[in-house]
C-alpha cells in the first residue's frame, strides 16, 4: 500500500502505519531495553489486513533497529518473527537465544 506512512512513537511504545488521511491502521508494540527492542504484539484495523500494512511495519521497524546499531530484536510478536523468516536480510538483527 503506497499511501501508508509508518512512525515509530516512542511515547506508546510501538511502530505506527497511518494512512494518508491519518487514519491508525496498524501498529507493532514493542519494549526497549538497554541491548533489545522485544516485539510483543502487532495488530492491523481489519478493514487494512491483506493490503501490506503489516509488511510496511515490520521493514520500516526493522530497518530502524539496522540502522540504529545499538540493539538486537527480540521477536516475541508471532507476525515479526514470520516477517524476518521470510525476509533474511533481517536475520542479522536477531538476538541470540530461542526467542529470537
């Protein structure tokens, strides 16, 4: 979806996808610690599932957590962990350990 801007919003503790109009229609929760950012949960309005939210989400927080370099994602969130399986060039950002 090309009308689809995705922030990170500190404040809430989660990735935002908002569309044009500012309507919410996604986000990923996440909780930072000093060496991670831990995914919890990711949830996409019904009336946007299928349409690449969750995707956009998902590239533009990880690629936030790449280009940061001071922590390794912690996927606890089913949807980021099936995101970076698909995606490899993720894999990279991954923290050691079986939650990973």
């Amino acid at each position: 979806m090309s009308d689809v801007t995705v922030i990170d919003n500190p404040e809430l503790s989660r990735f935002e996808a908002r569309l044009a109009d500012g309507t919410l229609a996604g986000i990923a929760e996440y909780q930072r610690t000093d060496d991670a950012i831990v995914f919890t949960h990711t949830q996409i309005e019904p009336a946007y599932e299928g349409q690449g939210i969750g995707s956009a989400i998902a590239r533009f927080a990880l690629d936030c957590v790449r280009d940061d370099g001071t922590r390794q994602v912690v996927a606890e969130c089913s949807f980021i962990r099936a995101w970076m399986e698909r995606h490899p060039e993720y894999l990279g950002v991954t923290a050691p350990g079986p939650r990973a």
